[in-house]
C-alpha cells in the first residue's frame, strides 16, 4: 500500500475495559510490529497510564471518560521505543527508568513510520523473526492530508525517575517497580501485588522476543526470564504487544527463551 492509497481511519485507538478497573488501548492501524499495548488503571486518588503508543494521534482525547479532571494522570515508560512513549509529551507527570530518560527526552531515539528508514540489520532481523515490514507501517491514516514521512517523536522528559523495588502509588492501589533489562536496558515492569496484575512492557509477550536492537543484551534478558519465571503471585500478564494471558503461560515463555538462548 502506498502513501497516497492510505484511507482516513474512523478512529485512531480501539479501547477495550478489561477487568479490576484496567482499560487496553490500542493503534488498530499501525503495523502489529509497532502496535503496542496502552494500559489505564484507574485509582482513588491519581490514575495510572502504562505506555502511550506511537503518538501518531492524540492519544488523551482517546481516554476519553476515564479520566477525570480532578485526578492527576501518572504516567510510566516501560521503556523508551518509539512504538511506546510517542504521546508522552501529552502528560504532566512522566516517569521512566534512568537508563533510558536521555530517550525520552528525545536524544539518540529512532522513529520512523517508513520501512526504507530502519537500518537493513533491523529489517533483517525483523524478517527472521517473522516480521516483515511493510513499506509503510500504518495501514490508514489519523486525518486527510497526513504525511507518514513527517512522522516524528516529540521529546517529553522525564519529570521522574523510577528503578527497581520504587512504588508507584494510585492511593488504594500500588505497583511495585522490577527492573526487567534484555529487550532495551531500561526497560521495568509493575506488579500489584494485592491482585497479580502484572505490566510486563516488552520483557514478555506472547510471540517471538525482540533481543537483537540497538540497547539489547542477551544475557541481561535470561537473567530476567529466570527472574520472571520464579514471580509468585501472579494472575495476569498484561504484555507490551499482543494478548494478555496468564501464569501458566508466562512460565512457558519464560522456559522457551531459556531455551533458545540459554
């Protein structure tokens, strides 16, 4: 599909509750290698916004009634990749890992909507694992007359850092920090401990990992899939790409890449 063959999207972000007061939005549009899972959870005293997409479209109006204009919004980076910080700039309060804040504050971060400009190891690797780009990785666009090659990050940094063991407080709900590094260096997830909700980024979904980018080490990553695979407590895993799913299956994943790379 070329540029000028691609349609006007009736909306941007599908948003789909999911339970224990946990909302998933995503970017239907944007190619499945870029298409990353928004998380809101909504808390008594400050909401909780786990990553922000590409940015490619507004991504508050989306939010839509979820968000109330008394309730401060925090926040928080699993990790700096495009395809996961484009609509921070959107937000007050906006935490990430120090490894990775020089990211989000717009230095040394690639982004790109065309397939020509990733460099050629990357769409090889992409290719291998089973992800061949597109020219174009949208398949519509947010409005008439939008250029794809115009597409760019906003710089938005930080207001705060977070690292392991850290708390990220919502009032009557509390995520605890895990640094998970392998897929980029800075890369966290959040566990509620009281319910087993578990933001995993993108340490764990269920496809093939991503540990070959600019940032990724190998041996980081097996030391937080044994990590991981020990969790106690856990009861769903809201991944950074692709369906949600649970314990049994975050083991399973776990022991495939151990596997693979181990």
């Amino acid at each position: 599909m070329t540029v000028n063959s691609l349609p006007v999207a009736t909306s941007w972000y599908s948003v789909e509750p999911l339970a224990d007061g946990v909302t998933l939005l995503t970017e239907p549009h944007v190619d499945p290698l870029l298409r990353a899972n928004l998380f809101h959870v909504r808390g008594r005293d400050a909401d909780l916004l786990v990553d922000t997409g590409t940015g490619i479209a507004p991504l508050r109006p989306a939010l839509g009634g979820l968000l109330d204009p008394g309730r401060p919004v925090i926040v928080v980076a699993t990790h700096a990749h495009y395809d996961h910080v484009g609509g921070m700039h959107e937000f007050e309060e906006r935490l990430v890992h120090p490894a990775e804040a020089r990211q989000l504050a717009g230095e040394d971060i690639f982004a790109s909507l065309l397939a020509a400009d990733f460099p050629q190891e990357w769409r090889d690797q992409a290719a291998a694992e089973g992800y061949p780009l597109p020219d174009v990785l949208v398949t519509a666009v947010p409005w008439e007359g939008y250029d794809p090659a115009s597409y760019t990050v906003v710089p938005a940094p930080a207001t705060g850092t977070i690292e392991e063991g850290d708390e990220v407080s919502l009032g009557d709900r509390a995520f605890t920090v895990l640094h998970t590094p392998g897929h980029s260096p800075g890369g966290i997830s959040l566990l509620e401990e009281e319910t087993g909700i578990f933001f995993s980024g993108d340490a764990v979904y269920d496809d093939v990992l991503l540990d070959e980018l600019p940032g990724s080490d190998i041996p980081d990553y097996l030391r937080t899939m044994r990590r991981l695979r020990g969790l106690v407590g856990v009861t769903i895993v809201h991944a950074g790409h692709g369906a949600s799913f649970g314990a049994e299956r975050l083991r399973e994943l776990c022991d495939a890449y151990l596997t693979l790379r181990g």
